[in-house]
C-alpha cells in the first residue's frame, strides 16, 4: 500500500522512438486509456516482474544452498543461524 504522497503524481520528460509512440497511440485507440496511463501500467508491470525475477532467482540460491549442505559440501547451519545471519547483515 502507498500512502497518500507517494500517490502523487510528477510530471516528467522522456525520449521515445517516434515509432514506438505510433504504436502506443494506435493500441489506444482500442481503449479508453491515455499515455500516461498506458506507460504508468507498464512500468508497475516491468518493475513487477523484475522484482519476481529476484525472488526466484534468489529462491533458487538458497536450495542450491541447501543442496549443498545436504551433499556435505559447505557447513550445515540451522534456521535459527541463518536468520540471526541475515538479522545482522541488516
């Protein structure tokens, strides 16, 4: 959730390829939506993946991680001391 400042809105500037604002302007015309509109949607959707992208990529580290233990390979650390690890990191 957002709170009411970060809701506000900013103008900005950018530099488009003239053709890919060609393609926005003719997708639009399907819908009831404008380019700040269009553009804002797509930016949450881009930053939304990534962030999805991260937690996976970081998911598969820890069962790599956990393979590892599992095969003797590095040290077996509890729960517990991963979490006071992390706490301490922060």
């Amino acid at each position: 959730m957002h709170t009411l400042e970060q809701l506000e809105t900013k103008q900005v500037g950018l530099r488009m390829p003239v053709y890919l604002l060609k393609e926005i302007d003719e997708l639009l015309e399907d819908f009831d939506i404008n380019r700040s509109t269009f553009i804002n949607e797509a930016v949450k959707s881009m930053l939304k993946k990534q962030k999805e992208k991260r937690v996976h990529q970081r998911l598969d580290e820890a069962m790599s991680e956990v393979g590892q233990m599992l095969r003797g390979e590095i040290p077996k650390i509890s729960a517990r001391d991963t979490l006071l690890e992390m706490k301490n990191e922060a």
